[in-house]
C-alpha cells in the first residue's frame, strides 16, 4: 500500500470515520445505559421507599382499626381488667388466628406502669411475666394515648401499636399491643414491583444468641456470621448472592442511596438501599433494593450491535461508492492523461485526450489536450523529425 | 557516434528484442530522462549530465545497465 497515494488517503480517512463512527456509537450506547440503569435504580429505591412508607401506614391504619375494636369489646376488656389470663386467652385466641393469617404476628396484652409486664401473648401464651422496656412502651405510658412505629426486639423488626386498655371508669388497666414483622413487607413489595429485596438489621442492636435461637425455631440457617455490621432478617432472593453491602448502614442517606450495578452470569442487576428508622428515629436497618434490568440491558445491547452493524454497513457501501466515483471521475482519467503524455514523449504524436466532462478534470484534459496540439505542432516544425 | 545515440540504440534494440510498446516505453524513459529520444542522433552532442539521466532511466524502465 503506498502511502502517498490519493486513493490511500481518502480509503484511510473513511477508515478512521468508520473506527470513530463505531467507537462513537459504543461510547454513547453505554453511557445511554449507564444513565438509564441510574435512572432505574433512582426509580427502585425512591419507588420501593414510597411503598414501604405505604404499607407501613396500611398495617399501622389496620392494626389501629383492630385494635380499636377490640378495647370496645366488653368481654376481652373484662376479662383483661380482671387479670383472668385463661378467659382472657380464651376470647382472643380465634381471633388471633385469623389475624396472624392477615399478617399481624404478635399481639401481646401488658399490665399498666408502673411494672408493664408483659401479661399475655397470643403468638407464645406460655411465655409473660416479663419486663421489655422498649421505646414505645415508655412513650405510650407517657402519653397514653396510641403509639405506632417500627421497633427493633432481639430476634426482629416489627412495626407495632400500643394503645391503653381502659377499665369501665376510665383508667388505664394496662395495655395492648399488635405487630407486624417488617420481613412479611418485603414479599408482598417483591409481588407488586417484582424487584427483589433484602431487610438488613444492624448488628448493634440486635442479640447473638437470640437471633441464633430464632433461626433455629424457624428452622432457618444461621446467617450472623455472613456480614460483618448486619444480618439479613429477610430476603425474596433464592441466594444472597445479589444482597452485598459494605458500607455502615446508619450514614446511610435519608432518602437512599444508589449502588453499583452488577453482573452476575447473564443478568444485570442495579441495586440500591433505604434506611429503616425504629419509632426513637435511630437507623437500625435498612432496606436492600435489587432491580434485575437484563431485559433493557439485552434490548440496550441488540440496539447497540443493530447501530454498529448499521454504521459498519453504510459506512462501508460509502467507502465503496467513494473510491468508485474517485476512480470514475478522477484516478482512471488522470492515468489516461499520463498514458497520453507519455505516448507524445514516446513518438505517439496523434493520441488525443478527450474530454466529455466540464468538470475539474475535464478542465485539466482541455488544458492538456491544447498544450499537447502546441506539442505536437512544435515538433512538426523540427526539420529532424520530418524525416523520422 | 555520441554516447546518447549508443544509448538510444541499445534501448531501441532492447525494445525490438523484448517485443515491447515502443511508443510508451521510449515516453516513460524520455519522461524520466527529461529528454526525446527522438531528437538524439549520432551527432547530438554528449553532455555528461544527460547521458547519466538516459542511463538511469533505462536502467529503471528496462533494467539494462549501458
């Protein structure tokens, strides 16, 4: 290939146009894609936030509407202000079963300040007596009046209501108490969204050994060991392979944080992560929000190879069609004007160059053509070649 | 006899022997030698200049060496 040769230049521009053109359009395709993933991942944790908000405020709106019935039943409250655990037991039980189906998982009765023992529980009624002393049974023995939010106990995150539990003259005669385990959340979020989620609790507050012996009532494995700042109470993933954090869930920002994407085999996640907050406002877990974006990542991907083969195709019939028009209109003409030349220079006095064209060329082989009939006349009047 | 007109002979017969264009062979060899080989005759005069021009120019279209 010789280098100083039009043709080779013009082949090696559009070559270079060509290499620009695919490198550009890979360029721009990934950042497309790496600005809509972004955009997804914004979209999963501000989404899924709004529905944990949502349902936060649905089981507390449901628990309070139970629990609101339930003090304005006569027997349960009798039976309640009368210490009588077995009659009380015996008018709470049906109901508990149907309420545990609907999701509330503990419902506890507690004797009045100031021991707030805990008197009954329907989901373990063998175990009471004991003190628990969590944030809301202070704040509903300061108020007395119904408390709601989430609450942290040694084996699990709950959002809970405490209202009083008044006698027939008005005093408080101790207090009742619904919850629902934050993990049930997740399952139903999965099912609305279809993105998968991790509930993480910061190991300070939460007990080693109780949460050794929970997974082992619930038959689960033991995962304390598996991170080193939180554990995962509740996954919808089949593996955690996908629930990674590193960082400390308290600095976590109020409104979440979006994580790196990643690839694990042929999918391409983005993930991101909400802070929990308990009823005191301290952040003691937070959500993992994992979006599994092959699906655009694929459709991304296809655009990208139709545009690449597109550019590579265009731009090689351009090529093409180039070096043909430059071959045509200018390479092949000036080669016949040199054969030409040289033919005069050789003897060959009655070559002509035509010239059909009046363009740039053409105007050349005019020019050409008329020095070479002042040529050609010249040497007609040299003496010696008249004889030749 | 000049050195040119020996020169214009031995491309001529080496033309003739190698069945070769004689009109675009002897334009490539004047084109590149600066000089007609149809105005070299035995009296044309040898400038040193020219004659190492044809040489070389011989010696580049038909690979003779004079």
């Amino acid at each position: 290939m010789k280098w100083n040769l039009i043709r080779t230049k013009v082949l090696a521009a559009l070559l270079a146009c060509l290499v620009v053109g695919v490198g550009g359009i890979l360029a721009l395709t990934s950042y497309s894609f790496s600005r809509n993933s972004q955009a997804l991942a914004v979209e999963s944790v501000s989404g899924a936030q709004k529905l944990f908000t949502i349902l936060e405020a649905r089981e507390i709106s449901k628990m309070t509407s139970v629990s609101e019935a339930l003090v304005a039943n006569p027997q349960v409250r009798d039976a309640f202000v009368a210490r009588d655990r077995p009659r009380l037991l015996e008018f709470t039980a049906p109901l508990y079963s149907k309420l545990k189906s609907e999701g509330i998982t503990n419902w506890m009765f507690h004797t009045p300040e100031p021991d707030m023992a805990v008197f009954l529980r329907l989901h373990a009624p063998a175990k009471f007596g004991d003190r628990l002393d969590r944030f809301l049974d202070k704040e509903v023995v300061r108020t007395h009046a119904m408390v709601a939010g989430n609450e942290l106990a040694k084996a699990g995150f709950a959002v809970r209501i405490l209202r009083p539990v008044n006698d027939a003259h008005g005093s408080v005669a101790g207090y009742v108490e619904f919850g629902e385990e934050l993990g049930q959340f997740i399952h139903a979020m999965k099912s609305q969204t279809g993105d998968d989620y991790g509930l993480l609790l910061s190991k300070k507050f939460v007990d080693k050994q109780f949460w050794a012996d929970s997974n082992a009532q619930w038959k689960r494995r033991d995962n304390w060991n598996d991170n080193p700042d939180f554990v995962v109470a509740d996954n919808t993933t089949a593996t955690g392979n996908i629930i990674k954090f590193q960082g400390d869930l308290a600095s976590t920002p109020a409104e979440g944080k979006v994580l790196e994407r990643i690839h694990d085999g042929d999918s391409v996640y983005v993930r991101g992560i909400f802070p929990i907050r308990d009823a005191s406002g301290n952040t003691v877990g937070a959500m993992f929000v994992v979006r599994d974006i092959s699906s655009v990542y694929q459709a991304m991907r296809h655009t990208r190879n139709v545009l690449v083969l597109l550019i590579v195709v265009s731009l090689s019939l351009g090529m093409a069609l180039v070096l043909m028009l430059l071959n045509s209109l200018v390479f092949r003409r000036l080669q016949h004007i040199i054969a030409i030349a040289t033919c005069v220079v050789g003897g060959d006095y009655e070559s002509e160059i035509p010239s059909g064209a009046d363009d740039e060329v053409g105007q050349l082989e005019q020019l050409f053509e008329q020095f070479r009939r002042v040529f050609v006349h010249l040497l007609s009047c040299i003496p010696e070649l008249q004889e030749k | 006899m000049s050195k040119l007109y020996d020169l214009k002979v031995l491309i001529e017969n080496k033309i003739k022997a190698d069945g070769l264009d004689a009109v675009a062979v002897k334009g490539k060899i004047g084109l590149r030698s600066g000089r007609m080989l149809a105005f070299i005759s035995p009296d044309t005069p040898d400038e040193p200049a020219a004659v190492a021009k044809l040489r070389q120019a011989a010696k580049e279209v038909l690979n003779i060496n004079a």
